[in-house]
C-alpha cells in the first residue's frame, strides 16, 4: 500500500463530507442519513490505500462511497438493499465508478466466512451487537496479509471493547491510530486465526466481572431473569 496524493486525498475527502451518501433510515422510514466515523478515521484509511488496493468492510456508508471514490478493489458486507440502492444512486449522481466495487448482501457472519481475500485493509463497522465485531475480525481479519490493517469503529460499545481489549494485549496487532471511538491496527501475523488458549498467555488479565456482576449472575442462574429486576448493582 502507498499513501495517496495529499493535497488530492483532502479535496476528495472535503467533497465527500459535505455530500456523503445518505444511505440509513430513519425512524420514520426516510433514508435521510448516513451513520458515520471521525474524519480522522476515514483520513487514516484513505491515506493508506491506493488505487487497486484490496479492501474490505462490514456495513455500508461513507466509507462504502469513500473507497469506491478511491478505486480499491473493494468488498463492502451488509445485508440491506435500501442500503445498497442507496449508494449506488449516489454513487450514480457523483460519477464515481462502480467497476472495483462489490457488494455482499448478507449478514457478515455468513458471508465473511466464504470470502478469500487477501485485504490490506479491513473497516469492521457492520454489526455492533455481541459477538458481532469479533465474528467479523476472525473472519475477515484473516485474510489481511501481513502488515495489512485492521481499522474498528465504535470501541465505546461493549461488544467492540472486548474485542479491542483483546487486540490491545495482542502483539500480533500493532496499535496504529485511534481514540475513544475508533482504532487501527497492522497485522504482523498472517494466515488463519484459529489458535489454542495456551497461545494467547499475552491475554493474562482480560477483565473480571466485578463482585455484584458474579453475584448476580449467580442469583440469575439459581431463580432466572425475571425474578430479579430490581436488583441493582453497586457500582464498581
Ligand atoms: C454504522 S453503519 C456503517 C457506517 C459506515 N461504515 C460509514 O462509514 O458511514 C452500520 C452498518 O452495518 C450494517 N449491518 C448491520 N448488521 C449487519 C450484519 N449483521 N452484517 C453486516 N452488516 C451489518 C448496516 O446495514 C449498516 O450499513
């Protein structure tokens, strides 16, 4: 990967902000709005592609548009048609080319699996629900070749701070750029990411329920859920 033409890059950048693909509903039905991550985030991304780069993604969005605009060989996974309409439309309207742009409409724990890659980037922004994000990166994150990244949106929720509390204590994933929302990560391992327990002594203190959290669940498992909605936690 080489980083694009800067002054370019920026210019493509500010276009798209200020006319992204509206590609989200709202409550109301109307697709008026597009779910998105910082500017810095697509920045990163843009900035280490180029041309012809093999790129992969969960959802659909501004990064969606962003790399068609880029001209990545690019993958996006989401199981809307609205969604995919969408951008298309958009994609239409602004004139940028289709032609590297595939796209899987289905739920990425389905359709990952199936792909054969390699990527050199790989956005998990897709479903943010448990186990969701880690899905997504055992699947796809296998196909990033060595030195390829690993960029995840929205690591204030709970499903993707696991997974990141995880890449964080991981040697093999090289924290690049990030903050509270979103982080990247180079692969320095390659192939498969199935492994035994005993490979991952690096993960010795993944967090511990709190003491209220084990008690609980204790209680939850002794007189089910519902009994007991109005225990409360103290806080930790
Ligand atoms: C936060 S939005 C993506 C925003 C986009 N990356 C951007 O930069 O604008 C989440 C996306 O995940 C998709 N999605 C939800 N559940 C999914 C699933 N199980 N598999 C794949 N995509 C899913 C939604 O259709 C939606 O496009």
């Amino acid at each position: 990967m080489t980083a694009a033409d800067a002054p370019d890059l920026e210019h493509f950048l500010a276009d798209l902000f200020a006319d992204p693909p509206l590609v989200h509903d709202r409550p109301d039905g109307s697709r008026t709005h597009v779910w998105h991550t910082e500017p810095a985030c697509y920045r990163l991304m843009a900035g280490l592609v180029s041309r012809g780069a093999r790129t992969l993604e969960t959802g659909c969005g501004v990064s969606t548009a962003m790399f068609a605009g880029l001209g990545t060989e690019h993958t996006a996974v989401f199981a809307s048609q609205e969604e995919a309409d969408a951008l298309l439309s958009w994609c239409a309207r602004r004139g940028v080319s289709t032609d590297r742009l595939t796209l899987r409409l289905q739920f990425s724990s389905v359709a990952l699996p199936t792909l054969t890659g390699p990527f050199d980037l790989f956005f998990i922004d897709g479903a943010h629900s448990f186990p969701a994000p880690i899905l997504d990166w055992f699947y796809g994150g296998q196909l990033l070749v060595k030195g390829g990244v690993l960029v995840v949106d929205d690591a204030q929720l709970p499903a993707v701070a696991l997974l990141l509390e995880f890449l964080d204590a991981d040697p093999r994933w090289e924290p690049v750029a990030g903050d509270d929302k979103w982080r990247a990560y180079r692969r320095l391992s390659e192939g498969s990411l199935v492994e035994e327990w005993v490979r991952q002594s690096f993960w010795r203190s993944p967090r511990r329920p709190s003491l209220g959290e084990r008690a609980l669940g204790r209680a939850r498992r002794t007189f089910g859920r519902r009994s007991l909605p109005e225990i409360q936690l103290p806080s930790p």
